[in-house]
C-alpha cells in the first residue's frame, strides 16, 4: 500500500479572534465526519488502550517516513468504527479525530505551529455552541483547552515519530498484506502495511535490546504486535455491515 492521505479538514483557517470573534462550536454532533477515513495516524502514547481495539501497523507518509496507523476498515472510504448516525463503535476513540475541528499546523513563512479551525466543519457556527473567544476576544476556557489538548497530541507525535526513527535505524520493519476472507466467499486484501519482524527483533544485540526497554519502546512494540489479533476482527465486523464499495489501500489521516 501507498498510503493516500484524504484530508480531513475541508477549510482548515487560522484561528483568529476577530474573524472568529463570534464562532461556535456545538459539541456532542458525533464523529460522522469521519466515516471515510478507514486510518489514521496514531501516536505511541495511545498504543495501550487502542492496541485492544484496532490492529496497529506501520505505514510509509507521503514524506518518505514511517508513522503508526490504526486500521479502522480494509476498504478506501469505509470506517467501520462510525454507524449511520455518527456514533463511533469503539470504546477508545483515537487523538487524531477527538482534536478535530481544530489542528496545529505549519503558518507560511514560519517555522512555527499556528491553531487552525476547520470552518466547514458542520459543527461550527454562530451559535448555538461553545464559544472560543469571551466579548474582550480573549480566549475562552474552552478555547484553552482544547488548544492545551493539540499541543499534548503534537508533543506525543514528536515522540512517536523518534520511535519510528530508531526502528527504521533497526531495519525492523517488514512489508505485510492483510487478507480477509468473508464467510460469503468475497476476499479482501490490503497491502503497504509495515509491521515489526520479529526475527530481527529477536536477533538485535543485548545493549540495543536494552534501549529499547530503557526507552518505552520495546513495549510499544509488544503491544504493536499483540494488536495484529484484531484483523480478524475487523474483517468480522465488515462481514456484519452491508459491501456496496470495492477494496482499496487505506486512506490514511
């Protein structure tokens, strides 16, 4: 697979106070914007409740690295995790789609973060909502934070994206297809997913093995592993939905 990423964010702007003196956001809309993702980035501090859930694999970015990814279908355009109402499915609902409708991201000419808002996001509007900025344009104890929220997520990110530098150091990382056999005779095969080799991870010397733990990251790759467990159950809950789409890569967020 060549991951194909499909923004999430139609109309991502800088937050301003002036411009959005008077914008609301109504919280409790559900997560139906997201029903077309079938993945998403994922960091490693989420590993522990999302490895239960979601198989976790590696998968290459448009930028020539290597990110984690949970898998929430095995068909472009289909999270299996979001019912027709919006509801998600899971008990653990990953980072990357609770900070929506805001995200950090890179300001022109800046080397800095800038807080933007997605103002196609059918949450937002005049009101009624939650208000991010108070009538002296300050910023609202919502506002905080949820922009104390994006700042944790981008420092975990950062985290995550030197762990997946020090396995691809390791060469650890080896090419895997998902298949899945639905009990009505169709097949699905998923390929461009990136797991752990465990053969090589076995044969890493003591003192890199060591680093390894001493860092966190040997457990994030047991529980990467343990996580693979749930393709079959993945593919029993697409068997439990309607196939109306063909199979593709996943859209990765």
């Amino acid at each position: 697979m060549t991951s194909s990423p499909k923004s999430l964010y139609g109309k991502p702007v800088v937050l301003d106070r002036e411009r959005h003196r008077r914008l609301r956001l109504r919280t409790g809309q559900g997560f139906g914007f997201a029903a077309g993702l079938n993945a998403m980035y994922i960091t490693g501090a989420e590993f522990g409740e999302a490895c239960k859930e979601y198989p976790l694999v590696f998968v290459r970015t448009p930028e020539g690295g290597v990110e984690p990814a949970a898998m929430l279908g095995l068909r472009e355009g289909e999270n299996l995790f979001v019912d027709p109402q919006g509801r998600w499915g899971g008990r653990y609902v990953p980072a990357f789609v609770r900070r929506y409708p805001f995200v950090l991201a890179q300001l022109p000419g800046q080397s800095q973060l800038g807080v933007c808002v997605d103002e196609a996001a059918q949450a937002t509007g005049q009101q009624p909502g939650e208000a991010l900025f108070d009538a002296q344009g300050e910023p609202t104890p919502y506002l905080k934070q949820a922009i104390g929220f994006l700042e944790q997520f981008q420092r975990e990110h950062q985290r995550t994206r030197a762990f997946c530098q020090h396995l691809h150091e390791a060469d650890l990382l080896q090419p895997m297809n998902a298949r899945a056999d639905l009990p009505d005779g169709r097949a699905f095969t998923v390929d461009g997913l990136l797991v752990v080799d465990e053969k090589k991870l076995l044969a890493l010397p003591d003192a890199q093995v060591l680093a390894l733990f001493r860092g966190g990251e040997l457990h994030l790759l047991s529980m990467h592993l343990l996580s693979l467990s749930n393709l079959k159950a993945l593919t029993q809950r697409m068997a439990g939905q309607a196939v109306t789409a063909a199979p593709a890569a996943p859209s990765v967020q």
